[in-house]
C-alpha cells in the first residue's frame, strides 16, 4: 500500500504537502488511517505530491489542514490519495485490502466536519 507523509505547518492556510511512500503491511508499518465522508469535488482544493497536484474533497482538505502537526511529518492512509483513482484494477485490489489496513493502523482518524461554531 501507500502510505502519506504529510509536511508540517504552523499555518491552518498554508498549502497541503505530501510525499507518497509504498509500505509492505505484512511488516507491520508505523501509520494512522484517515476515516471521513468524501463530499463533492470543489475546483481550486488540491494538495502537493509527490511532485504531482492532486484535487482533494472539501472535505478532505479540511481533515488534512486540522490534522497536520505543527512539527513533525504525520504518516497517514487516505483512501482518495494514497489509491490511484484513475486505475480500476488498483481501486478494486485496495479496496478488498481496507479492513486489513484500517485494522493494522496505529488509529483511526474519523473526520466529522467542521465545527459549526
């Protein structure tokens, strides 16, 4: 699977950055798993990876900025970036995998939201 690292940020407004890395589960990797609701796709919402720009969900966005830490990289499964959507075949392989790697994550991170305050 692919794990992320996501870059630290002391700014809730600074732009998203990730490196994408493969980690075999069968040696047990060191990650959380991030758990949310995708929403709709809105124009402009992305994150850096690898080199690559990739659009992300509001919501994700979202999850992404609250959750990174002010530090130190946060090394994270996120289904919409760490599989490649575009490749059917993949996105059917991770899937049958998501139990499997929901279990062995160090925790499950479960986005709600914004606070409506």
């Amino acid at each position: 699977i692919r794990v992320l690292h996501l870059a630290p940020s002391t700014s809730l407004s600074s732009p998203l950055q990730c490196e994408l890395f493969e980690v075999n589960l069968d040696q047990r990797p060191s990650f959380e798993a991030l758990s949310y609701v995708w929403g709709r796709m809105t124009p402009g919402r992305h994150i850096f990876c690898s080199g690559s720009q990739l659009p992300i969900t509001e919501n994700c966005e979202a999850a992404l900025r609250c959750l990174r830490h002010h530090e130190r990289p946060r090394v994270l499964w996120v289904d919409a970036i760490c599989i490649n959507q575009s490749s059917n075949e993949e996105k059917s392989v991770q899937v049958a995998l998501m139990g499997r790697i929901y279990g062995q994550s160090a925790r499950v991170l479960a986005w709600l939201g914004k606070s409506s305050e």
